[in-house]
C-alpha cells in the first residue's frame, strides 16, 4: 500500500509518501515540507498569498516527494488530504489538487481533519506509542486537552477561550520586535533570560480543581496585554527583552503543564502526547517531564513532524482508509471542520482536591 498525503492548510505546502504493509505501521518514505516566506514581511500569514503560493508549489512538491520515495504516480493505491480546519482558500488548494488526482488514477481518496493529523504524528517515529493518552494540542491555531481513549474516540476536555498558545507566542513576538513566527523566536531568547524578573499572570490556572466546565480551559489573551503593557513601561527593552520572553514562556508553560498535569491524574493514563506547533518548544516537554516524573511518560514528535507536515497527515488518513472510509468526489474543505470521533465532555473526567 502506498500512499500520497497532501497538506495545505496554512502556510506550509508539504507532501509526503508512506509505505504500509495490512495492518502494519506505516513507514514513512518523504516527506517535503516547503514553508512560505512571504508572510515574513507582513508579520503573520496573509491567507490570499498563502492559497497562491501553494498553487505555485503543489506541483513540484508532490513530484519531489515521489521522487524522494521512487514512487510513480501510477504506483499510488491512495490519496489523503487535509480537508480543515485552516484558511478555507488554503486548503481547497490541496483539495482540489487530491480530488483530481484520486479521479484521473481511480484511487480512494481520505479527507483528513489537520488535528487528528496531529494525534498521529508520533506514531510515525514512536511503534509503541498508542491510546489511552492525554493529548495536548498546541498550535497556531488551536489549545486543546483531550482525552483519547482510543483512536477515532476525543473527548474535549478543554480549549483556549480567545488565543492559541502558538498565537499568543507570535503577537508577543511581535511585541519583542522578533518577527514572524514568535515561538522558536522566544523560546531561544527565553534561554538567555532570568526567572521570576518579570512575573506575569497564569491565565485560569485556579480553575483546576473547580468542579466547572473551565477546570481545563485556557486564555492567552490577557497574558498578551499584561506583556504589552510590561513592554510599554520598559525603560531599556534591549536590557529587558530576554527577561520578559521567559517571564511570558514560564507562564504559559505553567500553565499548560499544569491542566495537562490535571487530566493526567484524572485519567490515570500513563501517557501525555504533546502535539502542535508549539510542541516544538523543548522548554515545554522538559517542564511537562519534570512535573509528571514517574506517573505517565511524555510522548513528543520531532520537530519536523510537529509543524504542519502531510506525513502526520498520511497517518491518520491510512487510519480512517482501513476504518473503511473514504471521501467522495464531493469533498469539500472546510475552515472549521468538526474533529471527527468528538465523545461529549464526561463529569466523570473531573478532578477535585
Ligand atoms: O502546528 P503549526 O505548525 O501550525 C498551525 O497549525 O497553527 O504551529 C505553528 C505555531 C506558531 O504559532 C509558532 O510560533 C509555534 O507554532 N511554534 C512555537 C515554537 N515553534 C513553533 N511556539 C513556541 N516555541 C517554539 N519553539
Ligand atoms: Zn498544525
């Protein structure tokens, strides 16, 4: 079984070819990820030059992850492709381009939701890694806790109520003078900084324990402001920039560690999957080892996998192919595309001290 993943929903255009022998594990043959420079100037992406520069892109990047993988196009049994959530012009690049791919070779087609694409990502380098876990996700365009029982199964336990954390990583970039993207940015800054000089708030950290539905919700937004306004009575940002990126790191660490934390004695599972963008920040898998210690491990993808990539998306679409699904000629993308397998909220997940 071969199969060609497309992701497009933001501003990477990647491909990749996985190799999978029933019911084994994929292997991963390629994976090309081309990231969009472009939206470097404007400080963030501007989604009508994200959808024309996959259109530019698409082509050459599937040729090459097919030729990385010496692969034919002939020689594909499947296709699979994000279908949302992300910037609907985005990704009806990549659908358009998978549909009429699946069509002119008569192969099944898998739309794939981008999250559940980030569910599996460690898969492809972990063979053990598998449910029950508590996952969470952190990207530039989501904060979510679940509780993944088994594949296909997400209970949301939580989300962010205003920003991303990979959000609030980049506006606070911005607001450091460090470009865009602000997370890696930060975080190598944040090393040089010193603790606690700046101490900023831990957004709806005194929720955990409340018998509420915001136990495991996030904000970021106020965090944000609190930096601003810290940036805007600086008297030498230069003396102060590193300081204040680990001051905001170490309060949203803290915060995300701290609800994972939570879910991970309510659950007793003895897995926390950290996925997103934002789980490129090694300061946060350290923080989240060091909390949980000997009580659940912490499951990591590498870096490349953790940025939008199609091979994560590969995986996931292998896992609903052999589900016996399939998407029609009437695939459509979606900007807000539903998580599929969504269990509603349990009261039984709840923790109280
Ligand atoms: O998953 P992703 O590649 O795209 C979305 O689906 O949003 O995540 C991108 C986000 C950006 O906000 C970026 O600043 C953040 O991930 N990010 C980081 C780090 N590397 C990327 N945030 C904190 N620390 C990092 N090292
Ligand atoms: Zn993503």
């Amino acid at each position: 079984m071969k199969l060609l993943a497309i992701e497009t929903s933001c501003d990477e255009t990647s491909a990749a070819v996985l190799k999978a022998d029933q019911p084994g594990r994929p292997t991963l043959a390629s994976c090309v990820i081309l990231s969009q420079d472009i939206h470097r100037v404007f400080g963030g992406v501007v989604p009508e030059l994200a959808s024309r520069a996959h259109l530019g892109t698409i082509v050459p990047v599937v040729d090459e992850a097919l030729a990385e993988a010496r692969v034919e196009l002939e020689d594909l049994d499947a296709i699979a492709v994000t279908a949302g959530p992300g910037l609907v012009g985005a990704l009806l690049v990549g659908v358009m381009y998978g549909k009429t791919l699946a069509r002119r070779l008569a192969r099944p087609l898998i739309g794939v939701h981008h999250l559940e694409g980030h569910l599996f990502a460690p898969t492809l380098e972990q063979p053990d890694f598998a449910p029950p876990f508590v996952a969470l996700l952190v990207s530039g365009g989501h904060t979510m806790l679940l509780d993944v029982p088994a594949w296909g199964q997400y209970r949301l336990l939580g989300a962010t109520r205003d920003d991303a954390a990979g959000e609030a990583f980049d506006k606070v970039g911005t607001l450091l003078g460090l470009g865009y993207p602000g997370g890696p940015a930060i975080e190598r800054l944040a090393r040089e900084g010193r603790p606690g000089r700046f101490r900023f708030p831990r957004p709806m950290l005194n929720t955990i324990g409340e018998d509420g539905p915001d136990q495991y919700s996030f904000s970021f937004s106020g965090l944000k402001t609190a930096v601003l306004r810290a940036v805007r009575t600086s008297t030498d940002l230069e003396r102060d920039r590193a300081d204040l990126a680990r001051g905001f790191q170490d309060a949203v660490l803290e915060v995300l560690v701290e609800k994972a934390a939570t879910a991970i004695e309510a659950t007793g599972y003895p897995t926390l999957a950290i996925g997103g963008g934002v789980a490129c920040n090694d300061a946060l898998s350290a923080a989240a080892s060091e909390r949980l210690g000997r009580s659940a491990r912490v499951v990591v993808a590498s870096k490349r996998l953790n940025t939008d990539n199609a091979a994560m998306i590969g995986a996931a679409g292998l896992f609903r192919l052999r589900q016996g699904e399939q998407s029609g000629a009437d695939l459509e993308p979606r900007a807000d595309l539903p998580l599929p397998g969504l269990l509603p909220a349990s009261a039984s997940i709840g923790i109280s001290r």
